[in-house]
C-alpha cells in the first residue's frame, strides 16, 4: 500500500492535476471532505463524533481525520495506492498518516509541491468565474465561455467569488505559505518531497508527475 500527496497553494492547480492522475492511473482519490460529510450524513460512530466538534464551533481533531483516513485504508482498493489532496494540512496529521501507513506496511512514496510565481497565481484566481446556477468553472483567458459572463452548461450567470479579489489574493497566499513550511520541512527531511514547477498548464504539470510515478515503479 502506497500513496502520493498533492500539496499546493491557492491557484496550484493541485486539484485538477489530482483529478487527471486518477482518471489515468489506478490510484484512488481520498477526500477527506468528502468522507467527512459521508461520515456525518450516514450517522457513523466516527461521524457522530465529529459532528459534536463542529456542532461547538470547534475544528474536528487531527486524529479523528486520520481515523476516517484509516477506515477507508483498510477498505482497500485496486492497486492500493492512494491519492490525498490538499491533505494533510498540518504537521501532526502528517505524522498521524505516516503511522497509518506504516502500520499497514505502506508508505507515502511522493509527496508533490506544486509552485508557481505570485503573479501566475494571481493571474490563475483573479481569472476565475463560477456559474451561479450549475458551479461550472470557468477562466477568462484559459478557459473562456463562449458568451461573456453566460455559462456554456446551463446559461446561468458567471460569477467572482469574493475570495477571489485581487485585494484578498495576496494575503491568502502568505497564510498558505506560514500554514505548510512546517509541512513542507518535514516531507523535505524524509526525503519524498518532489516540487513541481506548476506555472504553465495542467497537463505539463501531470506529465512532470507521471514521469516521476514511471521512474520508480520501472
Ligand atoms: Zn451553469
């Protein structure tokens, strides 16, 4: 059992890259998210657990996290090898998630920073239009509706989300920066780190990764 991390900023295009290795690869996308609403839909112990956290305004614990990590491990899946984006956030689910996998006798085998230069990122998020009715993503220079402001899905209107303002950009870049040095430091001084130049498009950025993946399995 194996897994390769995505890490990167707002604007990285970490999760495109993710969604174009799992249609072409066997490995299986974790959502922490996505497992966490599951959970908490469904009812499960874990997810009771979680929604008492939420339900106090506090954030859910490192360790409940990984748990929900951990389930979905010892699912299984084909390949066994895993996928995490934008997981994990801080340093101690960092080493929560190694002492799962090592408990499985797997590993985190890469773990991938994608970079690019503020102005790209900027550029990349102040571009970004979202369809009001349908959540279509958009770009006004790389991936235009064919109708200013109109969505080629469902004609629904084409918005900015506020975080998304120029104004905002700059101080969310800095706080993703001071939230994962500790994180980046440690995948660094285990030796999986592999940054990934991430300022043309997001198929350079997957081919980058793929010849990575091909090196090690060969
Ligand atoms: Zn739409």
């Amino acid at each position: 059992m194996h897994a390769m991390i995505l890490l990167g900023g707002p604007g990285s295009g970490k999760g495109t890259a993710a969604e174009m290795i799992r249609k072409s690869t066997d490995y299986v996308h974790i959502s922490t998210g996505d497992m966490l609403r599951a959970a908490i839909t469904d009812g499960s112990p874990i997810g009771r657990e979680a929604e008492k956290y939420i339900a106090d305004g506090e954030l859910v614990p490192d360790d409940v996290i990984v748990r929900i990590v951990d389930e979905r491990l010892d699912e299984g899946g084909k390949g066994d090898a895993y996928i995490f984006d934008g997981f994990p956030r801080t340093l101690s689910q960092a080493e929560l998630l190694d002492r799962s996998f090592e408990a499985r006798d797997g590993n985190i085998r890469h773990v991938f920073y994608l970079k690019a230069p503020n102005d790209v990122l900027i550029m990349r998020l102040t571009g970004r239009r979202i369809c009001r009715t349908c959540g279509a993503n958009y770009h006004i220079v790389n991936v235009p509706p064919k109708q200013k402001g109109v969505c080629d899905v469902c004609g629904g209107e084409l918005y900015r989300r506020a975080d998304d303002e120029e104004s905002t950009i700059g101080h969310r870049l800095d706080v993703y920066e001071d939230q994962t040095r500790d994180l980046i430091a440690y995948y660094e001084k285990r030796g999986v780190l592999v940054p990934v130049e991430a300022s043309t498009t997001p198929k350079a950025t997957m081919d980058v990764i793929m010849v990575t993946l091909e090196a090690c399995e060969s």
